[in-house]
C-alpha cells in the first residue's frame, strides 16, 4: 500500500498522460481535439461567444454509394453573435477539419444560447456555492504552486475544475 517514492522529476506530459486517456477515451478523439484547440478554431471573438456542444453521427444514404456515417458538431452560441458565427460557418468548419487532418465534421448546427465565458469571470467567481468544488479548487492550487508560469498555472485549474464538474454530471 505504501508506494515509494522516488523524487524524480517527471514531465508534465507524462503526468497528464492518463487524464488524457481517460478523455480520448470518454470523449472521442475528435471531440477531444475540438474542445481542446476550440480558441485556435474560432479565434478571439468567437471564443467569447461559443462553446462546441455534443456531436452527433447519422446516417447518410446516397444513391450508388454505400451508407456512410455524417458527424454533426452542435455549437452553443451567444444569440447576439449567432449570425455572424453562421456567416464563419464554412471557415470554422474547415478549420476543423484541417486540424484532425480529414473531413470529420461535416455540419454545424447552432443553437442559440447565453454562455457564461469562465475566461472573462473573475476566478474567485468561477464556482460559488458548491463545497466539493471549492476544495478541489484550493487542492488543484496547492498542487500547481511551484508553477511561475500563471497561464499554465490557470489552464491547469480550469482543467481540474472541468473534469470535476464533468464527473458531478
């Protein structure tokens, strides 16, 4: 039960290599990729105002060719933006599929909804009320306090605060 420890300093990769398992895994590769470069797909503005949802896979029936699986992305976005994320459509939709390497999305449907962006929250109000979040939160702050690096301190707690809240649902 008592393991021993070597004190070997390891790259943050090779921690994190079993979280990421777990999400491929949960989530899909594809899924995994969108979530994760979604800034680097939409940019600056979008970022603000949209959040990629589920993706759904159906079938699709052509003439002479045989049935072939369609995926569809489901995007969140601000009712104020909606249009303008409509007209960027095609854009992101080849970003997309230029980072997976292959045309893996083939649609993107919109849904208008109001996001409450955590980048533009202050992180004192990120979560409020739940408890077990709160001492998440301060055991993902003891853990990353050696890091001098804030944007990397910062992604790592917005990391650990999104598996704790994707494991609660």
């Amino acid at each position: 039960m008592n393991k021993k420890r070597n004190y070997k300093p390891t790259k943050l990769a090779d921690s994190l290599e079993d979280l990421n398992k777990i999400f491929i895994n949960k989530f899909g590769k594809v899924r995994f990729i969108i979530f994760s470069k979604w800034p680097e797909i939409v940019g600056s503005f979008f970022v603000k105002h949209s959040q990629p949802g589920k993706i759904t896979t159906i079938p699709n029936f052509s003439n002479n060719q045989n049935e072939y699986q369609e995926k569809i992305l489901h995007v969140n976005v601000t009712p104020a933006a909606a249009i303008e994320f409509q007209h960027f459509q095609n854009k992101i939709l080849e970003k997309i599929n230029s980072f997976l390497g292959y045309k893996a999305i083939h649609r993107i449907i919109i849904h208008q909804k109001f996001i409450s962006n955590p980048s533009h929250t202050n992180e004192k109000n990120i979560i409020k009320s739940d408890k077990k979040l709160d001492k998440k939160k301060t055991q993902i702050n003891d853990t990353t306090q050696k890091i001098n690096d804030k944007e990397l301190k910062q992604s790592l707690l917005n990391l650990g605060l999104s598996i704790e809240e994707n494991e609660k649902n």
